[in-house]
C-alpha cells in the first residue's frame, strides 16, 4: 500500500513538474516556425478551453468492472455461514456493466465539492457443487440456488488544490462512499416445503481521504488521476476502501468531451445486524468511457 502511495504522489510530481516547464518556457526561446499557431500548445490561454475549469461539470458514462465478490451471512446466535465466492460457487459472471454518473462544482480556485453514483444489480442460477450455510439455513449440494447482489455506491467529496495553475493542479479529497448492499440466496425446490430463502440488507458509510491531480496536455486534451483509501469502525459497521481512477479526455467540440480510462473499487464491511452478521469483500477494476459537458463561467487561475 505504502509503495502504491508513494508511486502516485511521484506521478504526480513528475507530471506538474512537465507542465510548469512547458508553461514557463519563454516565447522568444521556440523555434520560428509556427504551423498554425493556433493549435501549438503554447499559443493559447487555458483559461479560454471550453473543457477546462469550467465552474460546473456533468459525466455519464458506463464502467465494465472485473468483479471479485465474497460473502459471508450468519446468524447472530453465534453461528457464521461459510465464505461464498459469488463468482466460484453461485455461477456469477465476471465481467459485468454499470451505470456511472458524476457531478462537480468549483466554488473557487482552490475549492470543489462533487458526487459520483454506481450501479450494480447482478443475479445468477446454479446448482450447487457444495453445501452452504448462508444466513439461518443450509443450502445443500446439488440443490439449485437463485442468488442476487445489488449495490448502489453514491460518493460525495470535498477537494482542495494546493497547487492551482492553468495547466495544471493537484490537491487532496476527503469524502465518504455509501455503499447500499443487499444479498440474497434462495433454493427452487420441487414443493413449497423444500423452498426456503435469506436475505441480508446493510448501508455502509465509510469515509476516505486521498490526493488528487489534473493536467492539461494539449489544447484537446487532458489528464485526471485520483487515489482513495481509508478503514474505520463506526458503531455496527467495520470497513476498509480503496479506489482509484486515471482518465484521459478528448475535448470533442466546444463544451462536449469524452473520456476513456480505468476505475477501481476495493471494499470490505463487517456489518452486525438485529438477525444476521454480514462480511463482505469485493472488488471491482475494469475500464470505463464517459461523455462529459462543461458549463457555467471560468475559474480564475493564476499563473
């Protein structure tokens, strides 16, 4: 964790470091042939980019996450069920889709609040190749299961930029991800007196905190990376989180842009409840592609 930390912040010396040098280039000192000096780098305000800086910015997109899922439901007489992975054991897929959404508004030069939404619903059929005790009853082998796990992940953060140059900035987050889980299994017997199902409900507040930069390559393009992490126990809920995400963006025309990159979401929350005790610990990593749309005024940067 220390080395992925320490790699981050160095990327990000080493890009803000590239940017400054370009920006602080002397015009007198390039080279006398311009070639439409309105697309060279250094022939344009970044305050003028309908992309960048802008006081509000909306993203929509869809995210294709890897997934690694296990659970474990129990009982709160003592009795914990087995370790399910979802994807091993109940005949989850893998590779999945998700909604994801974004809204940012830069209150200042320095200052931004902003919120994130994902989406997952999965379900699977299978027969089982084991038995597995999930909540209050056994589902026994050869037994042909239903299984679910929806999770709706709202975000909402604060960041501040220590460093804020036209081309360039990079602060620090602090914010929490609520994760709205629920689980469930239940067996399709041949007679109702067979059939039996539990089901687990938990909303997990867990806070992080982490750095963040932004980076303007060209006049079309630009570069945003951001590392999340935090664990905390508040009262009934037990959890740790870790996410990360580095995107490029592709102004298309005016305020419109697109954005192709790769997400992370590295979870886990023990959860006691009135009937069940819960653990969960999943994780989800793939790409994701977005459309963006910058609006509202421009934030004063300075130079």
């Amino acid at each position: 964790m220390k080395k992925l930390i320490c790699f981050m912040i160095v990327c990000f010396s080493c890009l803000s470091a590239n940017a400054q040098i370009t920006a602080e280039i002397p015009s007198d000192t390039l080279p006398s042939v311009h070639n439409n000096s309105d697309e060279d780098f250094q022939n344009y305000d970044p305050e003028d980019l309908p992309w960048h800086a802008r006081r509000f910015k909306f993203t929509a997109g869809a995210f294709f996450p890897v997934n690694n899922t296990q659970v474990e439901v129990g009982s709160n007489n003592g009795d914990f069920g087995n370790m399910i992975d979802f994807e091993k054991d109940l005949g989850f897929k893998k590779n999945t889709q998700s909604f994801a959404a974004s809204f940012e508004w830069r209150i200042s030069r320095r200052s931004r609040l902003g919120s994130e939404y994902y989406y997952l619903d999965r379900t699977s059929t299978k027969t089982l190749q084991k038995d597995i005790e999930f909540g209050d009853h056994t589902y026994p082998v050869d037994g042909r299961v239903s299984a679910f796990f929806d999770n709706q992940i709202i975000r909402i953060y604060y960041g501040y930029a220590f460093v804020s140059k036209p081309t360039y900035e990079i602060g620090a987050l602090i914010g929490a991800h609520v994760m709205l889980i629920d689980v469930g299994l239940s067996l399709e017997g041949q007679t109702q007196q067979v059939s039996f199902s539990d089901d687990f409900g938990v909303t997990a507040p867990l806070p992080d905190i982490g750095i963040w930069g932004e980076f303007v390559l060209g006049k079309k393009v630009g570069l945003y990376a951001n590392f999340n992490y935090f664990a905390l126990k508040v009262n009934d809920i037990d959890g740790r989180i870790l996410s990360y995400n580095l995107s490029v963006l592709y102004n298309v025309y005016k305020n419109f842009s697109l954005t192709a990159g790769f997400t992370g979401l590295n979870i886990r929350v023990d959860a006691e409840k009135e009937r069940l005790n819960g653990f969960f610990k999943w994780g989800y990593n793939g790409p994701t592609i977005a459309a963006v749309y910058t609006f509202g005024s421009h934030v004063k940067l300075h130079k």
